[in-house]
C-alpha cells in the first residue's frame, strides 16, 4: 500500500462535535462548538477541551473554571455548525438557535436543554499548547435522557441517540455498531 506523508497535522478523527455552555449568569451564557475534545481519566473521572485564546467563550470559561460538555445530534447538527461560526460576542446564539438553557446541579453554566448527554465539568488545570489552550476538567455529573436508556440493560442507545461528529471538515451521523468492548476475544456461546 502506497502512502504519503503530510505534514504534521490533526488528522485523529472522527470526533465528537459538542456544544460547550459557559458563563455564570443568563446575560453571560454561551455556547462554543468544539471538536477537539476527550475524556483522559476514568478514575477521577476527568475530560478536556481545546479552545483557542481569541475564542469569546475563552474568557467565559477562563474566569469562572467551569463549563458544560454537551453532545449533539444529527437533529442539533445545524445548531452545532452555526454556534461554530458565529460569536457570542455578537450574538446570543440560544437565542438565534432557538436552544434552551436548563440549570446544572454543580455549576453555574447551564446545561443545553436539547442535548441527549450533559457533562458538568470544573476546570483544575489550562495547558497553553500554542493555538490552543487546554482546559483539563474533573467531571462532576453527568446528565442522560432517560429516554435514550434501555430499561433492560441500563444502558444509553447510542444509535437510538443519533450523535454528531466531526471529521476532517465535515459532520456525520454514527453508523451501526459493528462490536461490543471485548466481542473479538469472547469464546462462542454454547447452543
């Protein structure tokens, strides 16, 4: 197989599109599309996002350490890509967006009404990596539609949801799954 080499670049996808709320106050509430985003502990539970210095929501979330990971839908894809391009600084965007800001248990940022997952977050750490700043999060809460839970299982329908991502310049709906966490090792089961 024939290959090229690039430069170096952010060629990890597909991630997830996620609307970040943030700000203290109804006049100050914002939403951020962000892409570049992951978890990186599972014990404490702990996520990032990047954000670039210029960013409206840069100092929003810089002066009260907190912030709300929002995942998107195929339904909210629209929304998503607009509050990408548009500044809170010129624009209310849950208003433009026709979103609903619902309050959060531990922060002052509010959760967005429509996403299918709400993940409250309180910053402990910003890493300046160049064109981004880092903002390292302990997860506090994590908010499910519960109509997104399988009653049998407990466990959230991520194809049921219809989730964003974002790869390379583009969004799209996650297809159906292929296997479950370990299915290549499980020993067949007896009939």
């Amino acid at each position: 197989m024939a290959k090229q080499q690039w430069k170096p670049g952010t060629m990890i996808y597909p991630l997830p599109a996620v609307l970040v709320t943030c700000g203290a106050t109804p006049e100050q509430y914002n939403l951020i599309t962000v892409a570049w985003t992951g978890t990186i502990c599972s014990e404490p539970a702990m996520c990032y996002i990047s954000v670039r210095r210029e960013r409206h929501s840069y100092d929003i979330i810089r002066s009260n350490m907190e912030f709300v990971i929002n995942l998107t839908t195929e339904e909210l894809a629209r929304a998503t890509d607009w509050c990408g391009v548009r500044s809170g600084s010129k624009f209310d965007k849950f208003k433009e967006m026709n979103l609903t800001p619902a309050p959060a248990t531990y922060v002052k940022a509010p959760l967005l009404a429509e996403s299918p997952v709400n993940i409250e977050c309180r910053v402990k750490e910003i890493i300046s990596l160049g064109s981004h700043d880092m903002f390292i999060a302990e997860v506090l809460t994590v908010h499910a539609d519960e109509s997104l839970i399988d009653p049998a299982t407990g466990k959230f329908d991520l194809e049921k949801a219809r989730l964003l991502v974002y790869s390379h310049g583009n969004y799209y709906g996650i297809g159906s799954p292929i296997g479950k966490f370990g299915w290549s090792v499980e020993k067949p089961k007896d009939k």
